[in-house]
C-alpha cells in the first residue's frame, strides 16, 4: 500500500472570477492532476486561500443569486442573498461554491476539511 504524498498549494484569489477559482479548487482537492488519480481514493492535495474578500463575482450575480436553507418547520424557508453573506463572510461563499462542485458521497467531507482560508 502506497503512501499518500500531499503537497500544500496556496492560491491568492486576488481579481479572480469565483466559479473559475472553485474549479481549480476542487481539481487540487480531488487530486485529479496526479497521475496515480481514483475517483474513489481520497488522494487531493491541501489548498490554503489568501484574500478571498478581493474575489470577483460576474454578472448580476450580487444582487440575484440567494442560498436557502429550511427550518424544517412549516413556511421555514430562510434565505440570504450573496451580497450580505459576501460582506460578511466571503471565506464561506467560496467554501459553499467548492462544497457543490465535490463529488456527493463519502470523500467530499472529508476534501472539504482540507481547504483552509487565510487573510
């Protein structure tokens, strides 16, 4: 059984579009560049993100896009648009952007926990 070798990569997101930073997030996290790559081995690589509040986000985006979430009650629909949650805590909008773009099964808590934001 061979060891695993995880490298620590650091990105400056620094005027970058947030999809197209959480693909190349998600690519490092999965480690899909390796040459020894399996979707079902838990093989990625650490990324630490610095400035994440200099991200941009495109379009109208801003001001339309909204994350839900449910209390499980009756009429318990909570939503929060991007731009209060981007104000407040843009580490979490990116976080949540590289969350659905993992794969939906057991690896993907545990390649999120490898994701690490600094200032």
């Amino acid at each position: 059984m061979e060891k695993i070798q995880r490298k620590k990569h650091t990105i400056d997101a620094t005027d970058k579009v947030l999809g197209r930073l959480a693909v190349e997030i998600t690519v490092l996290l999965r480690g899909k560049g390796k040459a020894n790559f399996y979707p079902y081995k838990n093989m990625g690589d650490f990324v630490e993100v610095k400035n994440v509040d200099k991200m941009r986000v495109t379009g109208r985006k801003m001001d339309q896009k909204k994350y839900f979430r449910h209390s499980e009650y009756l009429g318990g629909v909570k939503e929060t648009p991007l731009k209060f949650l981007f104000e407040k805590r843009p580490d979490e909008v990116l976080r949540r952007a590289v969350y659905g773009m993992l794969p939906k099964n057991k690896l993907r808590s545990e390649a999120i926990k490898r994701l690490k934001f600094t200032k």
